[in-house]
C-alpha cells in the first residue's frame, strides 16, 4: 500500500486517514456546516444548500400561518404586486370578508350576492393597526432609535430589486381590473342599500361624492376611490365615518341642492351639519393614526383654509395628519413580500397628496414647509391609471352639467402637481426661508436660476393635452385642473423672478429682465383666466386659481401705476379684481387676497371701482389683447398661440405692451417689497 501523503485538514478525510494523517482520495471535500458541527460530510459543498435565514424562517411561518388560517375560513390566498404570494401584514392582522347582512329573496338578494362576492374577491387585507394592543407601539423607528432592529432589506438579496420593477406593469395591470371592477360594483351596492352615508340621503350623498371625485386633484386623490367605495360597502378599515363626513363638507358649497345648507337661501351655512358632525368623530380618532384618519385631517384642513379662513385651525389639522404619516411609516418604502400592490398604490397617493397640499398651503400662507422631500423615499410614480382615461365630469366646473368626452387625465396631473411641488419646496425653503435674507446675493441668485430652469423643463414636460398654450391647442377642450397648472406654473415664475428685482444689490439690467419676465407670466395669467371663464364657471374654481389670480394682479397694478388706464394691463387687472370678487363666496381667502389687493393699490396710488355689473360684462365679453411680436426671441419654425412668443428655454411668455415699458418707473414700484415680509401672499401685509 503507497504510502499517503499527509493532510493538514483531517475533517476532509474518512476515518482511517484520518487517524494516519494521511491524504484520503475516497471522500470528497467537507462544506463548512459539517466543519462546524463537527461531523463527516455525506455531500460536497456544491450539493448544499445554504442554510436559511431568520428572516426567511419568519416570512415561510407567517405565510403557513395564513395558509392554516385561510384554510379554515375556505378563502383563496390574493396574490401581491401581481405575483402569487403572501404577506407578514396580511398573516398578522387578515381582514374579514365582507359579508352578506340579513337574508332575502328576489332581485335584492341576488345584487347584494353580486356585490358580496365581487368585494370578496378583490378584497386586500387593510394595513396593520397604528399600535400594538398590548403597548401601543407606533409602527415606525429610525435608526437612531432604541427600538430599531435593523436587518437586511429583502429586496438586497435573490435579486428581488429587478423582480419588482419587472413586476410594476403586471401589478399596474391588476389594479386597473380591480378599480374596474369596484366601479361597476358601486352601482350595485348603491342599489341594494349597502352603501353607509352615516345618515345622509343616498342621492345627496351620491351626487356629493361625485362633485369630490372631479375636484381638485390634490384633495381628491389622496383618497382611492376603488378601497373607499368597497369598505364603505362593508366596514373596511379603508372608509371612516369621519372621512366621509369631510369629503361631505369640503365640496358642499359646489352643491346647489338647499338640503345641504341650514340656511337654503344662505350659501355660507352649506355643509354645516357635516362639520359638526366631523368634529364629534374626531373627538375619538384624534388619538389614533390611521389613515382614514389622515385623509379626513387633510381634507378638512384645505376647506378651513380657502373657505373659512381658519389659518390656525388649517395648520393644526394638517400638522397632526403630517405626524400620523410619520408614526404609521407611510413615508418609507415597504418591502415588496410585506406590502401588497393595493396598499403600495393607497400609501403613496397618501403620502404624495399630503406632499403637495403642505407646498400649496406654505405657498398661499407663506409658512415653512413641514414635509420634505428628503424624508422620505416614496417613489413617484402611480400604478392604478384607471382614471387616466376616464370621461371627465364636469359637475361642479359648469353651471350647466354637460359631458365635454375628454379623458379624465387624473393621473398625469397628480404626477405633474407633485413635480411642481418639489420646485414649490425648493423655492420656499431656499429663497423664502427665514434664513436667505442673509445668505450671500449670488448663493440666492443661483438658487433661482436653477428653479427657473426646473419650471423650464416641467413646463416642456406637460403633454399637449395639458399646455394648449404651447401646442396652439384649443382652450375649450383643456381640463380646468390643467388650466390651474399653467396659471400656479406662471405664478412661480413670477415668485422666482421677484428677489432679483427686490434686492437692492441686483443690477438694474438683471432687474429689468425679471420685470419683463413676471409681467409675461402675468399676462399668460389672465390669458388662462379668460380662457377659464370662457368654457367653464370661474367662480367655483379650486382657489389655487385665486391664488395665481392675485398674485398676476400684484404685477399689472404696477404697471397701470406708470401707463394708467388706458393700457392692457387696466383691463388685466380689472378682470383679476372681478375674478377675486366672484369667488368671494365660495373663498373668505379671495377676499382676504382682494383686501390685499386694494392696499397695494392704495399705496401706489392706483383707483380702481369695480362694481356687480363691470364683473359680469368682464367676464362675458373677453377683451382684446394685442400682441406685440419680438423676432430675437421667437423660436423659428415655431407654431404661436395668441400673444404668445417662445424664448430660447422653451418656456412660452405672452409679451402684452412689454416693448414700452418705463422699467425704471416700474421698478419703483416694486421696492415697496423690500420692507414687507412675503408681500406676495394673500395673508401677508404690506
């Protein structure tokens, strides 16, 4: 027998060479499990597989715990993200089906059948409770905190980060069947009386809830209509009493019907009722986040802020919604195998509608930000786009309801206002804060160039269907939702375009051209107001239109100071005071901006009678504005709209008498700013 050579590791060994120390050709290498317990290797390492991790063991006994639990109640497992699976959420705290009431017979009886079987079928089990019942434990801790047990992500390992985008469109896919099929269910379940108004009449309640639907898409779509329409069917844990009773009061002044007013012939006293009502909800959801809770918080606090001018109240209300986001961890990105498609979609339209209602509300009342962009990682990007193509309903935009047949767009103007909330942050935390007055001069200048730039782009982004402006489109077929885009769009450049002209160590060349600039914003303003007021009714539009309304009007009272009344900007701004004045009774803050308005007036020496009867003449026939064609910087090849020219960026300004303007004289009038602290904004004081 040859003599063996000697081996260094005797665990890869049989036991005789082992004991003789002796190289073994009979036992193939031992895996490092088998080293480490201390035993002889039946298989290679290659044969192994590697041992699984804790959390790995956790995720299979959650999905074979609600496997048993399924099992027992006869339910089919819902696949997540579009994929079969299961979920720790879905294993630790399942929802039960909706059910059938009472029994019947007859036609009720078989629509109910639908309607239940239809909600059992796309039912998703609702998110965890805010707290845990044995400590009330908030679901959210970063990794500062002591309660922060940190442990690889899942979507690090097995490639899962590429699984999930490949996963998007299928999971897109799904919602959008699902939305289907909820909608044609609301019919159904509004027929066999399962829906709960909490008391109100079934047709106000109905009619209530589709002028929500089609208003403003910041407030409307933080709520997905698919969940919130299901559960109000049952009990969900995704439709509240509170929320429904906000959504209630938020739209009842756009509602003509006398049974939602306690006054009829008061339009003041619409929706009182229903307030009343979310305030004895509130006294026992005000200490619990959940996110029905969230969404009514936020709603209500956009109405005490455009209706009632309840500045404080507005703010407190959004402050304690912003919170619950934080505490239920809305704001972080889940893990795909914990969170299904459903609850990814509600989460982010939650966490983005809440986004952009703190930019609008710190733009109007000129407040610091309290949500940002940095905090959290919810990508923008929606799934559901059942609403995408959805014939708009013009319920509340036209005093005669008549269908115009073009797409709803909902979801492409959700996204597009989230993007120009970014640039809002931008602008209020980096010029606006209450520390740029000392930053340096060319820090603050950089900082506006490059928000110029960003509303540049945003603007080229928009689809033709959005900008008419840009692609020569007709007014008449633009959404109003759109049309409030391209006029808060303006009113940021306007706002960005300010601190050069403002600061008293700009140069008077770079002065001018922000004058020039604002007063083309200015101009395309009133050119999207007249358009408004053409096609739809300007009185009842959503008060970001009051805002940009104001906010031009603060530019043309300027120059009418130097041209005075025999100028286009007269007529601008009287048709800005008239738009005010008729929104005065839905809005205590357009009169709040009109009462601004007349002070800045009064301090450039502008007079300016507007009555009952100028309003309506205004507003019926458009005036005629003239258009002034610069050739150096109109963009060859380049289709123009009326009064409109396209500078090298690509961002369209109206040039309106901007070749005779006095820029020094205007200038003037502008430093009225400089003692003022957000001059601009409607709350603010000069």
């Amino acid at each position: 027998m040859p003599k063996r050579q000697s081996l260094g590791r005797a665990s890869a060994a049989c036991t005789f060479c082992r004991q003789k120390k002796l190289k073994c050709d009979a036992v193939k290498p031992t895996c490092g499990n088998c080293i480490a317990k201390g035993i002889d290797c039946q298989q290679g390492p290659a044969q192994h597989k590697p041992r699984p991790t804790n959390q790995r063991i956790a995720r299979l006994e959650s999905e074979n715990a609600f496997l048993r639990q399924r099992l027992q109640t006869g339910d089919t497992p819902v696949a997540q993200h579009g994929a079969p699976g299961f979920s720790v959420e879905q294993a630790s705290s399942p929802q039960p089906p909706c059910s059938v009431g009472s029994p019947m017979s007859g036609p009720e009886r078989s629509i109910r059948t639908l309607a239940s079987v239809g909600t059992r079928g796309s039912h998703i089990p609702a998110e965890p409770p805010a707290s845990d019942p044995r400590g009330n434990v908030s679901l959210y801790h970063g990794p500062t905190s002591t309660a922060y047990y940190e442990t690889s992500s899942p979507q690090q390992h097995n490639g899962q980060v590429n699984d999930f985008h490949a996963m998007e469109e299928w999971s897109g896919h799904l919602l959008f069947a699902q939305t289907a099929k909820e909608r044609q269910l609301e019919r159904l379940n509004l027929i066999a009386g399962r829906l709960d108004f909490d008391g109100v009449d079934p047709s106000i309640g109905m009619e209530l809830l589709s002028i929500y639907w089609s208003r403003q898409i910041y407030t409307a779509q933080i709520i997905h209509r698919p969940v919130f329409m299901r559960d109000m069917a049952c009990g969900g844990p995704y439709f509240s009493k509170l929320l429904l009773n906000s959504i209630f009061f938020v739209v009842s002044k756009h509602c003509l019907r006398p049974e939602v007013r306690t006054d009829p012939d008061d339009i003041n006293t619409a929706g009182l009722m229903y307030r009343q009502r979310f305030v004895e909800l509130l006294r026992d959801k005000f200490d619990k986040s959940e996110i029905t809770t969230i969404q009514a918080l936020l709603i209500m606090s956009n109405a005490l802020f455009s209706r009632c001018d309840e500045r404080s109240l507005s703010w407190l209300y959004a402050g304690n919604a912003f919170n619950m986001i934080i505490d239920l961890g809305l704001h972080v990105l889940p893990s795909t195998n914990n969170t299904s498609a459903e609850q990814l979609e509600i989460r982010k339209r939650v966490v983005w509608g809440a986004y952009s209602i703190d930019k609008i509300q710190c733009l109007l009342q000129g407040r610091p930000s309290l949500l940002r962009k940095r905090d959290f990682n919810t990508p923008l990007k929606f799934l559901d786009e059942y609403d995408e193509l959805e014939q708009f309903d013009s319920i509340s935009y036209k005093k005669n309801h008549q269908q115009l047949g073009i797409p709803a767009l909902n979801v492409s103007l959700l996204t597009k206002l989230c993007e120009l909330s970014v640039i809002i942050e931008h602008l209020m935390c980096e010029v606006y804060s209450e520390s740029t007055p000392n930053a340096r001069l060319s820090q603050k200048m950089n900082v506006c160039e490059r928000i110029k730039s960003d509303l540049s782009q945003w603007r080229k982004t928009l689809p033709p269907q959005m900008d008419y402006i840009a692609h020569s489109g007709d007014p008449g077929f633009v959404l109003p939702q759109a049309l409030c885009l391209l006029a808060l769009c303006n009113t940021l450049v306007i706002l960005s375009e300010r601190p050069f002209i403002t600061d008293s160590h700009s140069s008077a060349i770079v002065a001018h051209e922000s004058i020039t600039a604002s007063t083309a914003a200015a101009n395309q303003t009133v050119q999207i107001l007249r358009d408004y007021a053409q096609h739809y009714s300007i009185g009842s539009a959503p008060y970001v239109l009051s805002y940009a309304t104001y906010v031009s009007a603060t530019i043309h009272a300027r120059i009418v100071a130097h041209k005075g009344k025999g100028s286009v900007s007269f007529q601008s701004l009287i048709f800005c005071l008239n738009t005010l004045e008729e929104q005065k009774d839905i809005y205590a803050a357009a009169i709040k901006a009109r009462q601004n308005l007349d002070r800045l007036m009064d301090h450039l020496g502008v007079n300016i009678v507007v009555n009952d009867s100028t309003s309506g003449e205004i507003c019926r026939n458009s005036v005629q504005l003239q258009t002034v064609h610069d050739e150096s910087v109109a963009t060859p090849n380049k289709t123009q709209a009326v009064g409109t020219t396209f500078v090298e960026n690509g961002f369209p300004q109206t040039n309106w008498e901007l070749s005779n303007l006095d820029l020094d004289a205007i200038l003037q009038g502008f430093l009225l700013d400089r003692d003022g602290q957000f001059p601009l904004y409607p709350m603010g004081t000069l």
